[in-house]
C-alpha cells in the first residue's frame, strides 16, 4: 500500500451484543512509517476506533460507510454463507 492510498476491507455479517447483524469495516492507509486505521459499523454508519485520522476525514468515512451501508452489506453477505464458496 502506497502513502495516501486507502484500502478498505470488511467482514462476514456478525451478530454484536445486542444481537443486531453488523459488518465491521476497517479503513487503513500508510503514513510514512505510520499505519492509520478506523474501524466503522454497518448499517449504523458510525466509526467507532480510528488512529491518525482527522475529525473531518471520520466525517467523511462515516458519510461513506451511511451512503454505501446497503451495498456493504450485499458484498459481506457473499462471504458469510461458507456453502456459496463450493
């Protein structure tokens, strides 16, 4: 991964606490010798863990991660049912 550039993955639908299906998301970029990353929540929109990313830029990804939630959600789906990998 080049300076700047971010790289976004996300997982498997889970279940968190209150048993609400979720998919965490983890944004990550190279600083320098830095790595920045934050962690959101769909379908919440919300980040909820960041290091190295400004006020403004945790705007930004959680307008991302609230305008792109139904989509994310559709992709995390075809990799938490094990049995569509066969």
């Amino acid at each position: 991964m080049a300076d700047g550039e971010m790289k976004m993955t996300y997982s498997a639908i889970v279940r968190d606490k209150d048993n609400k299906r979720i998919v965490r998301v983890m944004f990550e970029r190279k600083n320098g010798s830095l790595l920045e990353t934050a962690e959101g929540l769909v379908p919440d929109g919300k980040i909820v863990k960041s290091s190295g990313f400004s006020p403004d830029e945790i705007k930004q990804l959680e307008s991302y991660l609230w305008e792109n939630s139904q989509s994310i959600m559709d992709e995390a789906k075809k990799i938490s049912n094990p049995l569509k990998w066969l």
